[in-house]
C-alpha cells in the first residue's frame, strides 16, 4: 500500500485558504485588506471564474482535486459581484473540511 494512504490529513483552516486566494487575486495587498476584495473588483464574479478558483484551492490545499464544488449557493452574478475572497474561502473550507481527500473525510 502507498505510503500516502496511512498519512493524517487535517482539513486546512479559513485563513490557508484565503492566503491562497489572495495570492492569486490580489497579491500585491496584505491578507487582511486582500480578504475583503470583492470577486466583481478582480473580474471574477462568474460561474466559470468560480469553479476555476475552486480547482486551484483543491488542487493547492489538497495537491489533488477532491471533487466538484457539488451544491452551490444561490449566487447570481450579482451577488457574486460583491462576495469578498474571505466569503469564498469559508465556504471552500467548509467543503473541503466536509469531502476529505480521496474519499478520506475530514470532520
């Protein structure tokens, strides 16, 4: 059995997720005024943007994709307009937090 398969996996925090996010958003502000950059200010308040923002965090936080985003919010473009990147990252923590790793759950 792969080594990988007997590790821990501890769910990261709402703060490693937005560090993620504001280095790719906004990585010229500090993590404080990054998080409340609204997704419309940075030209990403769109479905697409959203789910493309979503691979990189799985991807960086788990270093592989654990899934689709599955039941999304009821965000129009509208909302997400201004939804700000500490909103997003809560709400991926929260999902990666309840999926795990490969089928491994961390809560």
């Amino acid at each position: 059995m792969p080594a990988e398969t007997h590790q821990v996996w501890e769910p990261p925090d709402t703060g490693s997720v937005l560090e993620v996010l504001a280095d790719l958003l906004a990585p010229d502000l500090a993590l404080d005024a990054a998080a409340e950059v609204t997704l419309g200010s940075v030209g990403h308040a769109d479905d697409l943007s959203l789910h493309h923002l979503w691979n990189v965090v799985a991807d960086e936080m788990c270093e592989r994709t654990i899934g689709d985003l599955g039941d999304e919010p009821d965000w129009t473009p509208e909302m997400l307009e201004d939804t700000t990147l500490v909103e997003v990252a809560r709400w991926f923590q929260s999902i990666i937090a309840s999926e795990g790793v490969g089928g491994v759950h961390g809560g």
